[in-house]
C-alpha cells in the first residue's frame, strides 16, 4: 500500500471513530438532558452540561489529531510535552476557576440548593438567586446580593433550611410564684386547646413545668410547625403568642416579670428606707 493511500486510510478510521464518539456524547448529551428536565424543568445543571459535552468532544478531537499525526511519523513526544508545559502554564492560572466548576457541579448533582432556597453558607444565611458555574449568589435578610464561590460552598457546611419538613417552636411561659395549682394546671390545658386547634402545629407537642426560675414558674411548650419557611415559621409563632396571652389574661392567669421580694425582720421599720437591707 502506497503511503498517500496509507495516510487516507488512516484519515477514514479516525474520522469514522471521531463521528461514532462524537454522535455517543451527543446522545448522552440529550438523555442527560431529558432526565433533569423531568426532574426539575429549571435546573441550573442544564447550563453546564453542553459545557461538559462540548469539553469532551474537545478532548477527543485532540486525540483524534495525535492520533493521525503519529501515523504520519510524527514524534507526539515532544508535541505533547509542549502541550504540558503550556497546559500547566494556563492550569495554574485557571485552577480557582477549575476549583469553582467542579464545585458547582458537586453542588448541583448532589442537590445541595436550588435556587430560591433558604440556606446557610460561611455564616452567610438568605435565599439562593442564582447558581452560575463559578458562584452561587444569594440574597440576605438585609437584601444584599453575595456571591459565593462555589468551590468554597461545596467543601464546608450547608444548612439548606428549606429542605427541614418542620421547625420546631420552643417557647416557655412564665407565670408568678403567686399562681395556684389549679391556675397552673389551666394555662397548661389553654396552651394545649390553641396548639390542638392550629393547623399549623403538629399534634406531637409537649407541655410541661419546665424549671422554677428566679422570678416564675417556667412553663415550657415544644412542638414543630408544619414549614420549612422561615417567614411563616415566624407568623405562625407570633399568631401562637397572641392567643396565648390572650387566653392567659381572659382566665386571669399573671405572667411573671423580674421582681424581688423584701422581708424585714421584727422590729422598728427604720425612719429612713435607705437603711433598709435586702
């Protein structure tokens, strides 16, 4: 065989192997694509996946042309160790970037957030606007937008705060020393009447004399409200103090408030108070 016939040969094979990988990408490509779709339509892991595609097919047109210069006599030695000297050149300056792709891959195949979740990042806390292939961006309770890059977000500690099915509310009621037995039985009874008719508190709840504090009897109730928002968490919370309170004052039952009692022994009250000690 003469060596332009050789050459086309070899020409033939290569680009025959380049299309049969080329098409196997593409259609992983799709299948890839079709299965997030019906998952969540809107996954930001749709944007970087024609990026990975694409990355690979690079790749494998590369080789493709090493491949068809070494037939030709070549040496890939040295031409590859060109591209390493550059290729470390440009990975050196491009690791961070590397670092946050990954990072934002991890992120989203492991379904860390999505966009519009409440999370909790590096002592950042807010909800998710957006997550690009370098950074997630997230809006705090202050309104400001915060970038975060997403190599840093994929090696610490994410509380997804939107993912939690219930939050728990833990609130302790203190009533007066003065309170007798049978009004302490009664705010016990009103706490579990409010909590049993809310829909949003789960029917799981405890109710009991917590501790004797310097200035109550601590009554505490614990339960879990039926959201993962924190915002409804909160209006749920304050509706359950409103009609707490509300219900305690209707059947007279006194909330304690920081006090201290003074006792003097038997004897003349001094003229002057301030000779009194407590």
């Amino acid at each position: 065989m003469e060596k332009w016939q050789h050459t086309v040969l070899m020409l033939v094979i290569n680009l025959t192997i380049a299309i049969i990988i080329f098409k196997t990408i593409s259609f992983i490509n799709r299948k890839a694509i079709e299965k997030i779709k019906n998952k969540e339509s809107d996954s930001p892991l749709l944007r970087f996946i024609p990026i990975i595609m694409k990355i690979l097919k690079i790749i494998v047109f590369i080789l493709i042309i090493a491949g068809i210069l070494q037939s030709q006599g070549y040496s890939m030695s040295s031409i590859l160790a060109g591209f390493g000297i550059g290729g470390l050149a440009v990975g050196m300056a491009a690791k961070d970037t590397l670092a946050d792709v990954i990072g934002s891959i991890a992120i989203l195949s492991d379904h860390v957030y999505k966009i519009g979740d409440y999370v909790k990042v590096n002592g950042i806390e807010g909800y998710v606007e957006d997550i690009t292939i370098r950074s997630t961006k997230i809006r705090d309770l202050d309104n400001f937008l915060i970038t975060v890059p997403n190599n840093s977000a994929a090696n610490t500690v994410v509380t997804n705060v939107s993912k939690a099915k219930k939050r728990l509310l833990k609130i302790t009621f203190g009533v007066t020393y003065s309170t007798s037995n049978e009004k302490i039985q009664k705010a016990q009874e009103l706490l579990k009447n409010i909590a049993t008719e809310h829909k949003d508190i789960h029917n799981d709840f405890t109710i009991a004399i917590h501790d004797l504090g310097d200035s109550s009897i601590n009554v505490r109730f614990m339960g879990y409200i039926k959201t993962g928002s924190y915002f409804k968490f909160l209006k749920v919370r304050g509706d359950f103090l409103a009609k707490s309170i509300a219900a305690f004052r209707e059947n007279n039952i006194d909330f304690a408030f920081p006090s201290r009692s003074i006792y003097i022994e038997q004897g003349e009250i001094p003229e002057n108070p301030d000779e009194i000690v407590v």
